[in-house]
C-alpha cells in the first residue's frame, strides 16, 4: 500500500512537472530564435558590404587583382591599376611636336556614349593647354573601353593605357579617371594631408585601409584643395555610416566630380608647363 502511495506520488509530480514546462508561452520562444536570428551581432562585415559608400570610380570587386574587361589588373585605391611589370610612376605624356596632345580611341561599344565622353576631355581641355586627339595610328594613346568600373593607370605607361569606362560612369568619373593618366593621384593621400583632414580609421571598411594611405611625392607648392576633383567623399568606404574623412574646416564639400577646382587646373597647367614661353 505505501509502495502504490509512493508511485502515484510520482506520477503525479511528473504530470505537474509536464504541465507546467509546457505552459511557457510559444510565442515567447518564437521571440527568441527571431532576435537571434535578425541581430546585428551575427553579421559579419561581408554582410554589410552592400551599404558602403564608394567612390563612384570605384571598381567592382573586392581582390587585391581584379579581372576587368577579361585583363587581370592589381587594384589599388579602388580605381588605380597598376601593371604587372612596373608600379605606376608619375610620368607626362609626352608632347607632340611641342603640344601637349593626347590621342585616344573608342570602344565600338561605347560609340553611343561618345559625347558624354568628349565632355570628360573638355572639362580637361578647356582651361589647359592640355588636348585630345582620335587615334590614327599613334604608338601611345588613352584606350576607353567598357569595364567593371572606372579606372586608370598613373601617369604616362605607353602604349595603348587602358582606361576602364563602365555603364554608370559619367563624364566627372571619367574626367577623374583622366587626371589620373595625366600623372595625379588621389588628393586625400598628399603628405600634408592631416593638418586639413582626419581619416576616422575606425569607420573605414578594413580591407580598403590601404585607400587612405599617405603617399609620397611633388605637391607643386599648392595649398591643399578639398574641392579637388581629385579627392574622396566623407564617406567613402565606410563601413557603418559613418564618415571615413573629416575635414578640419567646417562646411567643406569634398568628393565632387562636376568641374575641375581652381587649384585642379593651376595644377595641371604647373603640370604641364602651360603658358610657359617656347
């Protein structure tokens, strides 16, 4: 009797058991596998590559040697290629006959966006004594063809120099691209570059650190120009939001690709020796 006692005294804390763990409300479990699934901690940086901020040059990609047009091209600073012999130098075009003329030549598939083109050399041609030529047979001249992107070598390379126009550019992207071929780099990397600006290093994208990196060479004697066409946006490569580049002084608009800035044009007719006696 006092066995039959105890087994339904078990029973019965079972069943009391069974019940009350049961009774914790479903849509609370639910709640739990929804925050786990949706919270932001779990979400590496691949998964929020789709909401950086890139120059509009930027080529798509994100390998160290991105292939483009079916050419393997190392990029760096997401729109500067260098060759696979030789590291990109600052060199001139060289002139011809005295003028500075440089000829290029066209995809035949970027033949319906030849005039959007023509005005990327105008901006460039107009205040400078800096021209551009069709390609007849010359040895060295600006290839445009399509890409992944908009990108160009540094400075004079010879030959035929790639520059990369893709779909989306426009006619600052591809003036931009231009500058680069004449010799400039990108103007947020000039040595002198912290005492006008603070690259939050904190918010820019990891694997594009190398973009904001100091690079050595000729500033011309030239102030430091935020309204360079040359020169990145506050955000570009964040990878939260918030700003990469901040300038020192306030209400500065950087990252413009409508129109060479003054100190654009003084530098590439410095460049360039224009208006220099024969």
């Amino acid at each position: 009797m006092v066995v039959n006692r105890g087994l339904t005294m078990f029973w019965f804390l079972i069943f009391f058991w069974i019940v009350r763990v049961g009774s914790v409300p479903i849509k609370n479990f639910k709640n739990t596998i929804a925050i786990d699934k949706d919270s932001s901690t779990s979400m590496g940086i691949q998964h929020r590559k789709g909401h950086w901020v890139e120059p509009p040059e930027t080529v798509q990609g994100d390998l160290s040697v991105t292939e483009i047009s079916g050419i393997e091209q190392a990029v760096v600073e997401g729109d500067l290629l260098l060759s696979d012999e030789r590291l990109a130098v600052d060199s001139l075009w060289p002139p011809i006959d005295g003028i500075t003329s440089i000829p290029y030549k066209l995809s035949d598939s970027l033949t319906e966006r030849k005039q959007t083109i023509l005005a990327g050399f105008k901006m460039i041609s107009d205040p400078t004594c800096i021209h551009f030529h069709e390609y007849t047979n010359e040895q060295n001249y600006l290839n445009i063809i399509p890409g992944k992107g908009c990108a160009s070598y540094v400075g004079f390379q010879g030959g035929a120099q790639n520059v990369f126009f893709d779909s989306s550019c426009s006619s600052g992207n591809l003036c931009h691209e231009i500058m680069h071929a004449l010799g400039l780099h990108h103007e947020h990397t000039r040595p002198d570059r912290d005492s006008f600006i603070t690259i939050q290093w904190e918010a820019v994208v990891p694997e594009k650190k190398s973009n904001f990196m100091i690079k050595q060479g000729n500033t011309q004697g030239l102030a430091y120009d935020t309204e360079s066409i040359m020169h990145y946006g506050n955000s570009y490569f964040s990878a939260n939001g918030n700003p990469t580049i901040i300038p020192k002084d306030k209400g500065v608009d950087m990252g413009q690709r409508t129109h060479l800035s003054p100190l654009d044009i003084i530098r590439l007719n410095k460049l360039y020796h224009c208006g220099e006696s024969e």
